[in-house]
C-alpha cells in the first residue's frame, strides 16, 4: 500500500517505533466507517457525538496527529476521512490536513474527504487539494447535510 512508510517496522538493523501510538479500534466492512482528525481533543468529541446522532452504526476511529491518521489508513480503508487543515502536531511541516487529503485519496481513491477547519481563511491553503468538501466548523448545518446525503448513498 501507499502508506506503508507510515506502518511501525522494525529489522535487525533499525530501533522498534518509539512513537507510543495509541490502539486502533477493529472496525467492520459492514458499517460506514470514518476516520476523524483533529488535533483539538474536545473538537473530535463534539463531531463524534454529532457524527454518532446523525447515524448510530457510523464506526468512527478518532485519531489528534497526522502520524496516527496515516497509520490508520495504512490499517484500514475508510469511507470517510474528515480533518481538520491545521494540526499542531505533525511530522514534518507538511504534515497536516492537506498531507491526509493526500494520502486519502492516494491510498483509496473512492474514500471521501471532507476539510473541516476553524479558520476560514485556511481554505486558501485547500485549494488544489483532492477534498469532495470543504466547512468551516462552525456552519455546522451545512456539515450534517452533506454527512446524510454520503450516508444515504
């Protein structure tokens, strides 16, 4: 997969990940599964619950870093990643909301991505990226609209 750079490896020459990476949830095929990025802890609360209301059965892997995301989809192909554009934590400069956009759609082209960013004027750092939508996280009624149409599909 494209994303295996991102799988803890170790050989006989090369140290064990150092990185503690929290545990990923098994996720089933059956259910709609979405993968949620935001480095903000309350943030990926309050969208999950949101998420969780609008549809019970949506699994949801949360994850606060680029790191963990790109190994979760190393791990899992998602129907839905969500991120935040701006995240504190990364790897490298790069590596935030439009290095998961990335990603995402490299590693499954069909899996839908949807920016959702606090500042509005960070959708100019969204532009040329491969998303199928863009919110601001506080036109939340706009968000959910677009989260029933995928769900109903």
């Amino acid at each position: 997969k494209l994303l295996l750079k991102y799988a803890p490896q170790t050989s006989s020459r090369q140290a064990p990940f150092e990185r503690n990476l929290p545990e990923l949830k098994s996720l089933k095929d059956t259910d709609p599964s979405i993968l949620l990025v935001d480095d903000m802890h309350d943030h990926l609360d309050t969208i999950a619950g949101i998420l969780t209301d609008v549809n019970e059965k949506i699994q949801i892997q949360k994850v606060d870093n680029a790191i963990d995301a790109m190994r979760a989809m190393v791990e899992h192909n998602y129907d839905l990643v969500i991120t935040d554009i701006r995240l504190s934590e990364g790897y490298s400069d790069n590596q935030d909301g439009r290095e998961i956009a990335i990603a995402a759609k490299k590693s499954n082209p069909k899996t839908k991505v949807i920016i959702l960013t606090g500042y509005w004027n960070m959708t100019l750092f969204a532009s040329g990226l491969p998303f199928d939508a863009i919110f601001a996280k506080a036109d939340i009624h706009e968000f959910l609209k677009y989260i029933e149409e995928f769900l109903a599909k």
